[in-house]
C-alpha cells in the first residue's frame, strides 16, 4: 500500500531560504524556549510572593492574593494573550503604548506572549506555593519565630525551602504546561514550534509531515526537561518529605 507520505519534504529548501524545512523547524524550539523560560521566571517569582501573602496572617493581603488567583485563573489564556497584544497599548499612556506597538517583529509579540504566559501561569503557581506551605506542620512556623526570626525571615529560612521540595513535581508540570501554552501565542504572530509547523504546511501541502515533525520535538523537548526535573527533585529531596515519584522517604 502507497501511503503520500514525503518525509523528504524536511530536506528540501524553506521557503524562507533560511535552509531547509528541518532548519526551519528547528528554529522554533529557540523561540519556544524563550518564550517559556522568560515567562516561567516571572510565574515563579511572581506565584511565589502571591502564594506567600495568601498564607500570612493579614486579611487584606489574602484577599488581594485571592483575587489575583481567580482573575487570571478563570479568563482563557486566548483572551488574555489578545488583551496584552491588543489592548494593553490603548488603555497604557500614549507614548508606552506607541511604544509597544512601534517595536519590530518578533519582539512586538514576543514581550506580550512572555507577560501573557508569566502573569497566567504565576496563578497557578501561586496555589502550588500556598499548598506547599499549608502541608507543612504549624510547628515549623512557630519554631521560626521561637529562635528570633522575623516573618519574612522565617519564609525565606524555613518555610520556603521546604514547600519548593514538596511542590517541585506540579512546578515541573506547569513548566511543561508553558511550553505547550506557549503554541498559542501562533495568534499574535509569534514563530515559535507550531507557527512554522503551520506555515510548512501552508508552503509545502504536506501537513502531516509538518505537524508530526512540531509534534516529535514538542516531545522531545518534554522529555528532555522531565528528566532533568527528576533528577533535580532526587538532588533536593529532603528525608521525611515527600522525595521524588511522590512516596515518603525514609529518615536517615
């Protein structure tokens, strides 16, 4: 049986004449990775203050922690990328916003994809610190403070080098989940792995081959970045704590 498969469409010359469609694609993983690692550092230092204030004892501070969680978490990632590409320069001064809008591609969809992507993911993040923080017995905060530490002293000392342990297997997820979110910012006109993806499809008509090429290194790169995280978690875990592979280990 003939199958109109033509794998020897990845050898052939882009139609950007930057190389061939395998150069072609592979550039995107650059963008991909960008996109994700620039946004992954504002979700986690962002996340981790927003999660922080949601277990302190102020009021107001667990309210407008909860309110950031729940703005970002219930609106659809497509809709908010299209307001930080489309709106956010109009509602800005109008010199930031020309500003923004002047600046050439693929920055002038690069910086809304990783403010877009950074702010969302931080939501979640944020739940994951809280947790990580809450699982951990009372004891420890109050130890903290028994010894002479300040608040903040006792998070940044105790409670947080703990809770990262504890939550690193959901972080590595939401990691995952930024470089697979990050296909959506294809709308703004970022050309990361899916947008070449689809654009060697519209040049060449093979689109199971473009899309299964955009697949396998999603794929990879996934893999790559679960390994590392696995070996990670086993470089941190503490005993008693919940080590990698989520069983408890035992105490030495």
């Amino acid at each position: 049986m003939n199958y109109p498969w033509n794998w020897g469409i990845f050898w052939e010359p882009a139609a950007d004449a930057s190389g061939i469609w395998l150069q072609y694609l592979l550039a995107g993983i650059v963008w991909t990775l960008g996109t994700a690692l620039a946004a992954w550092i504002i979700a986690l230092a962002v996340g981790s203050i927003v999660g922080v204030v949601r277990t302190t004892p102020l009021e107001w501070a667990i309210r407008l922690g909860n309110g950031y969680v729940e703005l970002f978490r219930n609106i659809p990632l497509l809709v908010q990328m299209f307001l930080w590409f489309f709106v956010l320069p109009e509602l800005v001064p109008t010199g930031f916003g020309d500003a923004i809008k002047q600046m050439p591609p693929p920055w002038s969809a690069y910086v809304p994809a990783v403010l877009c992507l950074g702010l969302y993911t931080a939501a979640r993040v944020a739940e994951q610190v809280r947790a990580g923080i809450q699982s951990l017995p009372v004891g420890q905060r109050m130890a903290g403070t028994a010894v002479g530490l300040t608040l903040p002293q006792t998070y940044r000392y105790v409670l947080l080098p703990q809770a990262y342990r504890i939550i690193l297997p959901p972080l590595t997820s939401e990691f995952l989940n930024i470089i697979k979110n990050s296909a959506v910012a294809l709308t703004i006109g970022l050309m990361e792995i899916t947008a070449r993806g689809r654009s060697m499809q519209e040049f060449t008509f093979q689109v199971f081959e473009a899309f299964t090429g955009a697949t396998i290194l999603y794929l990879l790169l996934n893999i790559v970045i679960v390994f590392a995280m696995r070996w990670l978690e086993r470089k941190v875990a503490v005993p008693g704590l919940i080590g990698a592979g989520g069983a408890p280990q035992a105490g030495h």
